[in-house]
C-alpha cells in the first residue's frame, strides 16, 4: 500500500525533534567573533568617498543578526530533569547535543537527551514511580515528563499498577502509544513498529486519529499502512525475560514472604499458586531476612526455599508453592 507522502514527513519531523541549541558559551564566542571582525574591518583602510555607507551596512547586518538569535532564544527553556538512571547492566550513555556521557546509577536525565545502550541495557524512572527499561542497541529521547521517543530499539514500560505510575505517551513511526495501568512493550526496527501486551492495555494513535487497543496476551506489528494482530500469547519466556534483569532488587529484609512471591511473580509475568489455604495465610506471616542481591531468579527462588523451608519450583509460567504440580 502506498504511504501519504505529507504524513510520512510530518513523522519524520516529530520523530527528529527539536535541534540542539548552541551553547551561552559557543554564542558568546559568536559574538566576539563578528564583533572583532567588524572592528579589523573599520580599521584595515582609511575611509574612502561612498565608504562609510558600506562599513556603517555591514555593522548594521552584524547588530540585526545578533538581535535575531537572541529573539530567537527568548522562548527557549533550559532543560529540566525528566528522569533518573536507576538501572545499567553492561554499560549505557546519555547524549545530549554534542554531549556524550557513560550512564550511572542516579544520573539526571534532562528533556530532550537520549538513553542509549549498544551491547548493555539501561533502566531509567520517571516520578520513581515509572519504569522504562531499554534492550540491548536502544535509543530512547526525553521529551518531557510525560513524553519520550522511541528512536530505535525495544522498550518496556512498568506502571506499577493502575493509577500509581503517571501518564506516558510514547512517540514511534507508527504513532503515539499510551498506556493504562500496564507492563507492555515497544519495539521499533525500520520502518516497523512492534507492541506487545504483558498486562492492562495500550492505545495506540494513528495518524487517521482511530485508536487501536492492545490488550494483555495481543501483540501488533505495524508497517506503514499494513498492520499484524496475534493474540493469546504468554506472559513470560525469552521475549520478556530481558526487562525482569532491569528490575530493582527487592529489599527483602522483614519482608513477608508472600509479599515476594507476588513480586516474582508480577516481574516475570508468572502465575503463582499455593498448594493450599494454609500455605498462603502462612506465607503473610513468615518475614524474610538478608539480601539477593545479584542473584538470577532462578537462585532467588532456590535460596529463598532453603532459608523458610517452604517449596518453590517453576513449571511452564506458574510458581507452585508448596507441592509442585
């Protein structure tokens, strides 16, 4: 099918964004420049008959053109922190401008710079409430509190719940993508746009204005005009196991062990099952203490078994407790 040529344009503006601004420093350095200039001008030769018309031109043209920039600035707000790193794992950058840092833990994340990751993964908060967690070769622009661009990559978002995580809409070739209360993903490749439901819905805005809903278990691939629906898919497996290694450690100590149980569970988008009604009132009053600190899943599980007896094992997306199936 062929695309609007006006639309794709107007994508490509939007996704692009805004131009980095020069520095006060490079600015200040600009106008020494011209001004030097002028003056070597004005002093090089004596004033000739008709010169001083030119000469009295080229001051007027360095003033106007220094006016203009500024006219231009005076709306131009300076950027504002829009989230933070809470997450690196293999190593990751923050680019702004010409600007290019390593990421680290606890580093501002102003509007307008890009999350970037080549062969590491990186996770950043908004409002700590918000999770965005970037694969490996992702790019991802802050836009504002409320607005991120997805450049390039795969990108999974945790709200937390419905309600707690505020309002996000994420930019792509495809259109714009809004969350309810959820954990999904956004993949984009090319030309191609891929979302993918764990939990909640999404809604994504075309530029026909009509809004498609991704529900939990619906997956939709979007290529230009042409869209891909799936549908029944799981909650767990490879495709979603690269986010759960972004996750932040739980704090295990005093915690109920019901209380992680349930994280586990939401991280990895297992179902969790007691054996009985015992076992799970039991599981609200035994605390756990220590840490797991860097520690896989897999061996949180296993330690966590060891140290309150109680059995836990894994079996095709479901964490039996107690007797397995």
């Amino acid at each position: 099918m062929s695309t609007d040529p006006d639309r794709s344009i107007e994508t490509l503006i939007r996704l692009a964004g805004e131009r980095e601004l020069p520095s006060d420093e490079a600015t200040a350095r600009a106008r020494d420049a011209a001004e030097a200039s002028w003056r070597r001008m004005l002093a090089s030769k004596p004033a000739r008959p008709g010169s001083r018309i030119p000469l009295a031109l080229a001051a007027a043209l360095a003033l106007v053109a220094l006016g203009w920039y500024a006219w231009m600035q005076r709306d131009a707000a300076p950027p504002v922190v829009v989230a933070r790193v809470a997450a690196v794992d293999g190593g990751a950058r923050i680019r702004r401008g010409r600007a290019n840092q390593i990421a680290r833990l606890q580093d501002e994340v102003t509007s307008g710079a890009i999350l970037q990751t080549a062969d590491g993964r990186a996770a950043a908060t908004i409002a700590d409430a918000l999770s965005l967690r970037l694969d490996n070769n992702t790019r991802l622009r802050f836009d504002g509190r409320d607005r991120v661009t997805l450049l390039e990559g795969a990108l999974y978002v945790d709200s937390g719940g419905l309600g707690l995580g505020p309002p996000l809409t994420i930019n792509t070739p495809a259109g714009e993508v809004r969350h309810i209360g959820t954990q999904f993903q956004v993949r984009v490749s090319g030309d191609i746009t891929s979302i993918r439901v764990r939990e909640g819905r999404v809604a994504l805005r075309r530029g026909d204005a009509i809004a498609r809903t991704v529900t939990a278990g619906d997956a939709l691939e979007v290529r230009g005009t042409d869209e891909r629906w799936q549908h029944g898919l799981a909650s767990f497996g490879p495709g979603w196991e690269w986010s759960a290694a972004l996750a932040p450690t739980l704090a295990i100590e005093d915690r109920p062990l019901a209380e992680f149980l349930a994280w586990m569970a939401r991280e990895h988008g297992w179902q969790l099952h007691f054996s009985n009604e015992s076992l799970q009132k039991r599981a609200q009053e035994i605390h756990l203490h220590g840490s797991l600190e860097g520690l896989d899943a897999a061996a949180m599980l296993e330690r966590v078994a060891l140290v309150t007896g109680v059995p836990l094992a894994l079996d095709e997306g479901v964490l039996w407790v107690g007797a397995s199936r």
